[in-house]
C-alpha cells in the first residue's frame, strides 16, 4: 500500500527537531482516517477496518458536570466537580492508553518520540483539539519528562464557553487525561497533566504540564516565576491522579488492615496477661491450701502439748494431800481441761501422745492425703527431712517392715 506523503506538518505543531518523525506519523494516521465506512443500518463506523464511536462533546464536559452538580446537590459544589474531574480524567486517560497501544503495534515503532508522534495527530483527527508542543519541553523515558503543550481549540472549553459559562477552574481534564495516558505508554514512566491556563476561565490558551508526579510542582512553580504569575495562582491547580478512588480505596484498606493488626497485638497482650493472672490466682490458691493445713497441724498440736503438758502435773497434785475443796477445783479444772481439748482433738490424737509435735504435724498431714512434696512446702521443711519422719511416725505406730499404707492406718484410727 503507498501512502501519499504530506509536504507540511499542519495538524499538530512541534518543535523543528520533532517535525520529520510528526510528518510521518500525520502521513500514517492521515490515511488511516481517509479509509472511511458508515453504517447507520448497523449502527456503525470504521476508519481502516476500526470501529469507532462519535460522542456530542459537551455531553461529556459542561453537560457532565451539571449532571454530577444535581446529582450531588447535597455534597457541595466541589465535591461534585471533583467527582466530575476524577471521572472524566480516568476515562480519557485509559482511552488515551489504549490507543496509543493499538497504534504503535499498526504503525509498527518503537522509539518513545514515533510512538507519542501519532497521538497528538489522531487527537487532531478524532476531534478533541489540535496539538501544539512548546519548544521548551524535552520528553525524555525517565524522571526527567517534561512536556509543555498547548490544545488550541480544545472540545471541553469550547463547550462551556458556547454555552456562555465562564468558570473559575481550568475544565480540559480530559484533553489532560487522553493526553498523559498516551504518553505514559509511549515513554513508559508515570505521568500526571496539570491544566494550568484554560480558555473557559478566561486565559489565551488551554496550556498544559506534564510531568512524573514527583516533578509536576516543581515544573509549575518555575513555568509560573518565568510567566511572571503568582504561584498562589497555581497552587490552587489540580493534579489529576489516575484512580484516585482506587488509591484511596486501598489507603482506606492498608489503614482498616493496620487497624485490625493493631487490634490483634492488644488482644495478644490481653489474653496473656489474663493467662498471668489465672496462674498467679492458682498458685495463690494452693498458698492458701497449704496455710490451712498448717494451721490445722498446729492447732491439733497445741492441743496434744497442753494435754500432754497440764494434765500429768494436775494428775498428780491430785494425789498430794489437798483439801476437799481444793479437790473439788482441781476437779472442775481438768474437766474443762478436758471438755476444752476433747473435741477438737480427734481419736487419733491420744495415740500420738509419744510423737513429737512435728511428727503430730506430719502425720495429720498424710492423714489429710497431702503429698510429702506438699507437706515439705507447707512446713517450710526438705522433702528428705518429711520422709525422715514418716519413717519415724510408721516406726512409733509399730507398723515398720509391714506392708500397710500410712494414710490408711491412720484414717482406720479415726472410725
Ligand atoms: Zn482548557
């Protein structure tokens, strides 16, 4: 297929280095556009064998954006532009990706320069404004993009501007949008689009930056101290950002991700130190189990040593020569003696009467089935000192050398 070449470059304007690689793009896409079909019947149109679709420009800018104001009423006017501006630049901008995929594998190129070369033209042919690149500008496939281009005649600003609206915000977002997203595919690092001048607010031109987000600010803040404009005017500027919502959505996920963790590690700590408290509360219990058993080995002592102490003496003073009534007293003493002692002290008791009060005191211990370790703990003893008076205690109760559990002899002795 010959192509019939074009002598003048005038659909897109660029800088002289640029005009012979623009050339050949406008011949290509040129001759694309001239192989025409429509079809009303089918409801379609093709350029060279692609389908396209033909869209009434202001529907999608100020007729949009009057759309998202009433259907946002209650948010506020400029959370509906926003809205507006965010939606308009994804979609443009996504188009302007795909397209420019599809023409570089039709035209076949592969150097960044041929592959943008095409875009700006097929912008010119599809309606959406013509092209003009500032000689400043240097896109080159790394951090140090920068392109400074203006769209004469771009769709959006003739749309409000038809409509007589004159508005305080730059309104080409997706001239913005289609135009980034082509570039980034043909260069291959991210870029944004800031609108810095528009027509339908007023300004000579729909003038445009784009740069990689990192250097956007930067390159506006020098293009304004060169233009002689107050930065503040630029700071109010808006930096698309190709699926805000997407990232916000994910900051709002990282965030409730986070949040959980945070919750987790304060349940952790939590349970464990509820696990603290449960075994702090268990050894306090077994504390308080071995200070009963003490104290119940003391009293029954005590009471063995008063008996044991007391009774023999009053025994025999008894026998002495006292008189009737001293007798009678003597009497009554060693009954509440008696009465005070008895029913505390169990049967056993009286056949201990020749252990001694620590041997009294382990052996109501084993009786109470408390382990030796248990008892050695409870009296503050070794565990070879306990096993020395068990076999002590089976010894004086004549059950050395037989086969007879202690615990079990001694329970006998109580029924
Ligand atoms: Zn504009």
């Amino acid at each position: 297929m010959t192509i019939p070449s074009d002598t003048a470059l005038n659909t897109v304007s660029v800088p002289d280095n640029f005009h012979q690689v623009f050339l050949t793009a406008q011949n290509y896409v040129r001759h694309y556009f001239s192989v025409a079909q429509s079809d009303p019947e089918k409801g379609l149109i093709e350029f060279s064998g692609e389908r396209y679709i033909l869209i009434r420009a202001a529907s999608l800018s100020n007729e949009f954006f009057d759309m998202m104001a009433l259907l946002y009423k209650d948010r506020g006017e400029e959370e509906a532009r926003n809205l507006s501006f965010n939606f308009l630049f994804d979609i443009a901008h996504s188009i302007g990706k795909a397209d420019a995929k599809s023409f570089f594998s039709k035209m076949k190129v592969t150097d960044p320069i041929e592959k943008l070369s095409a875009g700006p033209v097929h912008f010119a042919y599809t309606g959406w404004a013509s092209v003009k690149i500032h000689p400043l500008s240097k896109p080159t496939p790394d951090e140090n993009f920068y392109l400074i281009y203006d769209h004469p005649y771009s769709f959006e600003a003739q749309s409000w501007l038809d409509q007589g609206k004159k508005t305080k915000f730059p309104v080409c977002v997706m001239n913005a949008g289609y135009s980034s997203g082509w570039c980034e595919e043909s260069f291959g690092v991210s870029l944004v689009t800031a609108e810095i001048e528009c027509r339908a607010k007023g300004d000579r031109h729909c003038r445009f930056i784009m740069a990689p987000p990192s250097k956007i600010k930067q390159y506006i803040n020098n293009y304004s101290k060169k233009a002689y404009i107050k930065y503040e005017h630029y700071k109010k500027i808006d930096i698309p950002e190709f699926f805000k919502r997407k990232r916000v959505q994910d900051d709002l996920r990282n965030h409730k991700a986070h949040l959980e963790q945070v919750i987790q590690r304060r349940t952790d700590k939590l349970k464990k130190a509820n696990q603290g408290l449960e075994e702090a509360n268990i050894a306090l219990k077994v504390m308080l189990k071995q200070m009963e058993q003490k104290e119940k080995a003391d009293k029954e002592s005590f009471l063995i040593n008063i008996k044991h102490s007391i009774l023999p003496y009053l025994k025999q003073l008894g026998e002495t020569s006292i008189s009737h009534e001293q007798q009678v007293l003597l009497d009554r003493l060693e009954k509440n003696i008696h009465d005070i002692t008895s029913p505390l002290i169990s049967k056993l008791s009286s056949t201990y009467l020749n252990l001694t009060p620590m041997e009294i005191k382990v052996a109501t211990l084993v009786k109470e089935g408390v382990t030796n370790k248990e008892i050695a703990q409870s009296l503050n003893v070794s565990f070879n000192t306990i096993t020395s008076h068990r076999y002590k205690i089976r010894t004086k109760l004549g059950l050395k050398n037989k086969p007879k559990n202690l615990r079990s002899y001694l329970l006998s002795l109580e029924e």
